[in-house]
C-alpha cells in the first residue's frame, strides 16, 4: 500500500458541540496517524479542516496578530493564523470538536515541516443540502432545530444567519484542488452569501423534516 498511493485525502472526523476535548481526541490520534502513513508513502495528504479552528475569532476577532483587529469585521481568510498556542487561539473556550480540528492541524503544520510531509488544509464552513438532491444530514443541529421549530410552530427570533454551503458543491471544490497540480496549502471552503435562519425555518419542506 504504501508504495501504491501518492494521495491520501482525510475528511473523516468525530463531529459533536457538546463533548470536550478529552471525548474529541480520536480526530487527533487518527491525524496522526494518517500524517505517518504519509510520511512512509512520501504522499501528499489532503487534511480536511473547519472554519471552526478560528473558534471565537470568526465573529469577535483575535485580541493581537491573526486575521485583523477585535469586532465582527475581522477578515479570517487563509493567511489568518489559527494561533501559536492553545490558550492564546479562538478555540480556548470552545467545544471539543472545535479544539481537537484545532490540534488537528497544529498536527499537520508540525508533520510538514518536521517529516516533510506535503499537506494541503481544507477548511469547510456549515454544510448543507445537497442541490440537485436535497439530501442532508439528518442528525445535524440545524436539521433538528428547524425539525423542532416547524413541530412546535415556533423559531428562535434571534436575527441568526447561516452560512450555508452546498455539501455536493463542496465536494466538487475540494475534489478540483486535489486534482490541481499546485494546490494552495490552505483554502476555506464555504458560502460568503448569509441566510437568514427565520428565511430556512418558512421555506424548507415538511418533507425535508419529517
């Protein structure tokens, strides 16, 4: 095996808001170990990520350093830093999934430089409903919620927006990188363009959430 793959792509993850981090390590012992098998095979790895690395930065900001200045209008984009350490990240307060992608990738930039492994990060935002299909998850959060909501006739009035992306359009996008012959080593995938969470709520089929 490890003389027939050039390319390994890792977009598995244990993914839970609720747990901490000590539930979420499996993301980073499977990295890991993913990031080895690399190392032997001389294979490059596509590491899937999440927007979520940034923690409480995608909306606050860092303190110092990284994608801009404190408020809502800070630009995380790929050359944002995701934080040198732990406590001094988005992530210290986060929920274990988030932590554990974080480590995830500290994993993946310490493999590269210190074993030579090639790595490209993807990292995705919220995924959706897939466009020709409409098939989802049907166990994620925003699924259960506007299950919930469309049951008790009733939303959260809370001025929420989602930045929903196609999961099918993400696969393709993610798919083209792989095939690229000089991918960037960082590209975030996900929709610029916000919806409003009461818009989801009127317009998604009693099918959709049956």
């Amino acid at each position: 095996l490890l003389a027939r793959v050039s390319t390994v792509v890792h977009m598995a993850a244990q993914v839970s808001f609720w747990e901490d981090f000590s539930r979420a390590r499996a993301n980073v012992a499977s990295t890991l170990a993913v990031l080895a098998f690399c190392r032997d095979a001389r294979a490059v790895l596509h590491h899937g990520s999440t927007l979520s690395v940034f923690g409480a930065w995608q909306t606050d900001g860092p303190a110092t350093g990284g994608g801009g200045g404190g408020g809502g209008d800070a630009r995380l984009d790929e050359r944002a830093s995701i934080g040198a350490d732990a406590r001094h990240s988005g992530v210290a307060h986060a929920d274990g999934y988030s932590q554990s992608k974080w480590a995830s990738e500290k994993l993946v930039a310490d493999a590269a430089r210190a074993w030579r492994v090639r790595a490209v990060v993807h990292r995705l935002g919220f995924m959706s409903w897939a466009r020709a299909s409409g098939a989802s998850n049907p166990s994620d959060w925003l699924t259960r919620l506007l299950r919930a909501a469309r049951r008790v006739g009733a939303w959260p009035d809370c001025g929420c927006v989602l930045h929903l992306g196609a999961v099918d359009w993400a696969a393709e996008t993610v798919v083209r990188c792989v095939s690229h012959d000089a991918p960037p080593p960082i590209t975030h995938v996900f929709n610029s363009k916000p919806t409003p969470l009461a818009l989801l709520v009127r317009a998604a089929p009693g099918r959709a959430l049956a």
